[in-house]
C-alpha cells in the first residue's frame, strides 16, 4: 500500500510539469516555430528522467539521503536549464544547432547524474 502512495507525489509534479510547459507552448505560439517538435522531444525526454529520479528516489530503501539530494537537485537543474535553452534559443537557433545543443545539455547531465547513481548504489 505504501508504494501505490509514494507514486502519487511524482505523478502530481509531474503532471503540474507539463500543464506549465502546455499553457506557456500555447500562450507564446511556440508551437508553429520549426525547432517546436525537438523542443517537445526533449522536454518528454526531462520528464521522463524527472519522473524516473522521484520514483527511484521515493521507492529507495537506502538511508542514503545525501546522494539522492544530489540526484534531485542535479535533475533539477537540469530541467530548469533545459527549459531556459528551449524558451531562450528556440527561435534563434537553426535545427541542427538546437539539437547538438539539446545532446550536449543530456551529455553534461549524464555525465554528472551517473557517477551520482553508482556510489549511491554501493
């Protein structure tokens, strides 16, 4: 029973999540830009790793808060820079551009997420 409720928190952030990137896609006419469709897949992409990280972190048995601050935190600001590069540049950057950059962003954040994972896991 308690897992069914410690879903209920990443679902609702969630959820608030994506009626914020909805209702400003809608109000600032992104969606008629030719980068809206990447912008959209990476966006999906942070939910995903958004809803992964709180569930993870939610179901954990470990006492191993510090790494799991971390991690949140981490994702965080991830999702925060990468909602800055599509408001800021989704407009100024060619196709091509915004993508590489969008791979960069996921890079750097892997990069930083997955050592964060493995030492929490020992």
């Amino acid at each position: 029973m308690k897992k069914n409720h410690s879903l209920t928190f990443p679902i609702f952030i969630l959820a608030f999540y994506a009626l914020i990137i909805g209702v400003v896609c809608l109000a600032m006419r992104l969606y008629e830009l030719v980068n809206f469709p990447v912008g959209i897949c990476f966006e999906v992409i942070g939910w995903c790793i958004l809803f992964a990280v709180l569930t993870i972190t939610s179901w954990a048995k470990s006492n191993k808060s510090a790494y799991q601050i971390s991690l949140i935190f981490t994702t965080l600001i991830y999702t925060v820079v990468l909602d800055a590069v599509n408001l800021l540049l989704i407009d100024k950057t060619d196709n091509g551009g915004f993508v590489i950059l969008h791979l960069i962003l996921l890079f750097v954040y892997c990069l930083v997420s997955i050592p964060m994972v493995i030492e929490g896991k020992r």
